[in-house]
C-alpha cells in the first residue's frame, strides 16, 4: 500500500514518458512490497503524487537539467536493506528509461527516498492500519500472519542497532574512565 511522493519539472520528460514513468513507478514500488504490480487490490491503494517543483537549485545556481526525488512511504516492516538497496537502483532504470538516456547519466540526478510509517501511524479510510491488517487485504486473510512476521523483523533489526550503540557508547564511556 506504498503512497508515494514524486518530484520533478513539469517539462522534464515527454507526456507520453511521464504516463509511462509514473505506470513503472507504481509497479516497481508494489513489487518492492512484495505484492502483485498486476493486483486490481495493490493498484487500487497504490497513490502516486506528482510534485512540480518551481525550480530546483544546485550550488545556490539553478540547474538546467532535470532533478528527481521520489519518496516511497510504506508500512513499518515493508523495506529490508535489500529491498532498498533493488527499489533505488530500480526506480533510478526507469527514469532513465523515461529520458532515454544511459543510467550513469541520470543517476546523479535522482534521488531516492524509501520511507517506513511506523506501525501503528498508517491513516486511511478513516483509521489506522497495522502492517498484519494491511497485509490481510492485499495478500489474502490467511497471509495476515506474514505481515505480523515482517513488522517482527523490522522491529528485531532495530533493536539490535539500538543495543549495539548502547554497547558502543558504554564500552566508550568505561574506556574514557
């Protein structure tokens, strides 16, 4: 259920590679959360909002070429650094894909942004929404349990990176003494 947030000039690209640009991104953010790109379900909760920025300055200068910035929020749990790591250079082919032009060229103008709601800060349809209840309406009731695990994973993951830094600032704390 990626809601995402896309950023570039209104003259960057044809009309014609835009439509197709903004159709990849949807595809490539659902496939990123591991759902079907072709699900009626996923397309229909899937949002896609086109920013125009007035104008994008590098250095304090106007930049003549087009910048992109794409920010893909999900549910807490979605993203693993793999994930990430296959969204950032995924959505960097299909810009340069939309302006025909070698990856090397465009990379350094596009940046992105993989985002996770926490669990619990999902509003939608007038509620909130866990990443289990989310799960259960784009994979089916009986993969609600999949959900629950993802969310598990995530929260396991940034336990330890808390617990690691806790240890790293105790051991330089003992050290100092």
């Amino acid at each position: 259920m990626p809601m995402i947030d896309a950023l570039w000039p209104e003259d960057a690209l044809t009309p014609e590679a835009e439509a197709h640009l903004v159709r990849e991104l949807t595809d490539i953010l659902i496939a990123a959360e591991g759902y079907d790109p072709s699900s009626p379900i996923a397309r229909s909760v899937t949002v896609l909002n086109l920013h125009r920025p007035a104008a994008v300055f590098v250095g304090g200068e106007r930049s003549m070429a087009a910048r992109y910035r794409v920010i893909p929020s999900v549910p807490e749990g979605q993203y693993t650094d793999e994930v990430r790591s296959k969204l950032l250079k995924d959505v960097t082919e299909a810009v340069a894909r939309a302006e025909n032009r070698p990856f090397d060229e465009v990379a350094p103008r596009v940046w992105v942004f993989p985002t996770e709601i926490p669990d619990g800060q999902w509003g939608s349809r007038g509620g909130i929404w866990t990443l289990p209840a989310i799960h259960a309406i784009l994979a089916g009731e009986a993969e609600r349990h999949v959900g629950e695990e993802r969310l598990a994973r995530r929260r396991r993951e940034k336990a330890r990176i808390t617990l690691a830094a806790a240890l790293d600032a105790a051991s330089s704390h003992v050290a100092e003494s």
